[in-house]
C-alpha cells in the first residue's frame, strides 16, 4: 500500500515554513497532497485560486507533490483522497494544544488515519502567514520568509488594495 499524507492549511500565502514541512514530508510519503482549506468564515487576502497557484508554482520540483483545496470536515476529505496520513507543522508549544484536539477528534473520527507531527526548522518557528501578512502591509521586506514568487503576489495584491 503506498503512504499518502495530507498536509492541509490556509496558505494565504504559503511561506518558506510551509514549504519545509513539504519538502520534508514528501521524502517520507509516496504522495504528499497540499489542499488549501476553503474556510468560508475567514477572510483571506488571497484567493483559494491564487493560494492553490503559487503552491503550485513553488513545488513544482517536488514531482510527488499534489495541490489541491477543500471544504467540509478534514477527515472525511482525507478519506475521499484514500490518504493514510495527515502531517501537520509545530511551531511553539502554543501550537500543541489546539493540534492535540484537532488530532484526538480525528482519531475518534477515524482510527485509521494518522496525524504526523514535524517540528519547525528552527529559522522558521516564529514565522505564519499572517506576520508575512502584516509585514508587507507595511512594505517590510519579507524576502527570507517567503519565495519569490509569493514576494511578488504581496507586492502586487498590495498594489491593487
Ligand atoms: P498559518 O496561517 O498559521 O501560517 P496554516 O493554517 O496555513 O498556518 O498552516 C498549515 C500548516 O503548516 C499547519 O500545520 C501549521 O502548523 C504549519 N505551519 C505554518 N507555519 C509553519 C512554520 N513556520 N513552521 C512549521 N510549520 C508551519
């Protein structure tokens, strides 16, 4: 049976954490399927059409990396994918409480899909989505934190606002 993890977020926008996780985990996995969560109440700078292109764009080197989104509940999602696997990023010790509910809940869900914990690159455990946000909004170069690609989306979404 191949291993097929999902790595699921809001990527709004991806930044060089995300992408390490991915990295890492498509050299453990068969298949590494990124999906941008839908999330309807939130409002997001950027689009899921948008998220979905630049992950595209930055793991096109990753041949056994797919991207894609959802909505609904993750594990039904996971099932659909016939994905074994959910792999989530920790940052800080504030990140564990709210990961262990959301692991338990989908263990009662189903006890078949495991949840993998990979603990931040050290250079990127302070760094999230919306920090890069907040950032640029202020025209801080947020060149280190993100690849070039997302940079330049900031930059233009920035101009168009
Ligand atoms: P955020 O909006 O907080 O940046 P997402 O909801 O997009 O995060 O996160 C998707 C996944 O990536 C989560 O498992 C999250 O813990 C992980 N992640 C986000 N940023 C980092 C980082 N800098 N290092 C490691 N994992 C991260």
């Amino acid at each position: 049976m191949s291993s097929i993890a999902v790595c699921p977020g809001s990527f709004d926008p991806v930044t060089l954490g995300h992408l390490d996780i991915v990295t890492r985990g498509s050299k453990v996995f068969d298949k590494v399927i990124v999906s941008v969560l839908n999330n309807r109440t939130k409002q997001p700078m950027f689009t899921v059409e948008e998220r979905i292109d630049l992950l595209k764009e930055v793991t096109k080197d990753l041949p056994n990396v797919e991207v894609d989104y959802f909505d609904g509940l993750l594990i039904d999602y996971v099932k659909q994918k016939q994905a074994n696997a959910i792999i989530k990023g920790l940052r800080a010790v504030s990140d564990f409480e709210y990961e262990l509910q959301m692991a338990s809940i989908n263990r009662k869900l189903d006890d078949e899909i495991e949840t993998f914990f990979m603990m931040t690159n050290n250079q990127y455990s302070y760094l999230s989505s919306s920090i890069v946000k907040e950032l640029a909004k202020y025209n801080a170069s947020v060149s280190d934190l993100v690849p070039p690609v997302v940079e330049e989306a900031l930059r233009k979404k920035k101009q168009h606002t």
